[in-house]
C-alpha cells in the first residue's frame, strides 16, 4: 500500500503527472502511453499512481481540460480588452488566433491522430456530460460578445460551423500546407460574416 503523502508531496507529483502526460500525449500518444510508462518517468510507485487517477484515460483528460481552460480563458481576455462593437475582421483575427494556438499544442497532435476520439470513447459518461455543459457556458460567453442577438437554432449552428472549421487540422496535408493558414481565413471570416448578418435579421 502506498504510503501516506504530504499535501505538497501530492502538489508536486500531480504536477509531474500532468508534464509527463502532456509530454506522452505529444509524442508516443494515448494507445501508446501506459501507466507503468507514466509511472517510470515520474519516478512513483503504481499504486501511487492510483490516488490521483483511476485511470490513464481520467489524467489525459485532465491534462487536456487545463489546456482547454487556458485557450477560453485567454478568447475570453482578449474579447474583453478589444475595443468594441467586434466586427468582420477582428472577430477573424480572434477565432485565427485560437486556431493557431491549438495548433501550436498536443491538442492539434491528438486530433490529426484520432487519439481525441479514442480517449472520450474511455470516459466515463458523466465525465463527457460534464465537459459539454462546460463548453455551452464559454461559448455563451463568447457569444454574449457579438454586436447582435442570435436564437438558439442559430448559436447552434455558428457552434458546429467552428468545430468543423477546426476539424480542417485533420486535413493539412489535402487542403495544402502552403496555403493552409489562408483557407483557415477564409473560412473563419465566411462563417462570421454570415453568422453577423444572420443575427441582424
């Protein structure tokens, strides 16, 4: 049995946990990545490894959430400190730079290899149920910052039209690297010039 640890002993190998993970998930991925290699590289005992997780699936999870918190949080600090009504062209420009800074991370790693799929399809439901609740509340918030008022068909639709322009990471290759961030534009400026005038109807 594991023995007792200190509140800053948990602290600091929780930490570890989530940097070595991260670390996994960017290089060897979720099939790949098991708990006797998180265990090693974090230097812990198995059963240690259990007081903190029921499973691998439950701290890529984790791992994947506070990288998921961190690009909200900052959409939401920058539509907060950009000066408004947001139009066209800034709103663009916001959505463009998420999508590079998702790409920049493990996260873009995990979609291009369909690991992101393979780790809901391990979660517990209420796990799942939980995070979409969630994702409603940013996007509302996002929402709120729109210079019109859309119904609920609409920020329904103008949801999956960003998940789908997303998606595209999953095609680089077939749209073209060279011309890759410039389709992203398009995109992205097309669905928020329509979902604007939608929403002045």
């Amino acid at each position: 049995m594991p023995r007792a640890l200190s509140q800053q002993e948990r602290a600091s190998i929780q930490t570890r946990l989530k940097a070595e993970a991260a670390q996994c998930l960017q290089t060897l991925g979720v099939k790949k990545t098991t708990v006797d290699e998180l265990v090693r590289r974090v230097n812990i005992p198995k059963g240690t490894f259990y007081l903190f997780y029921p499973s691998k699936e439950l701290l890529f999870f984790d791992v994947i959430m506070e990288l998921h918190d961190e690009i909200q949080g900052s959409l939401i600090t920058t539509l907060q400190s950009t000066a408004q009504p947001l139009g066209v062209e800034t709103l663009t420009a916001i959505l463009f730079d998420l999508f590079k800074h998702i790409e920049g991370s493990f996260l873009a790693t995990l979609i291009q290899r369909q690991d992101l799929e393979l780790l809901i399809r391990k979660l517990p439901p209420e796990v799942i149920t939980q995070h979409a609740q969630t994702d409603d509340l940013i996007m509302d918030r996002f929402l709120s910052f729109l210079p019109v008022q859309l119904d609920e068909a609409q920020l329904t639709i103008f949801s999956a039209a960003l998940r789908a322009a997303f998606l595209m990471i999953l095609h680089t290759q077939e749209v073209g690297v060279d011309v890759f961030d410039d389709v992203m534009r398009l995109m992205l400026r097309g669905i928020v010039s329509q979902i604007l005038e939608e929403g002045k109807r």
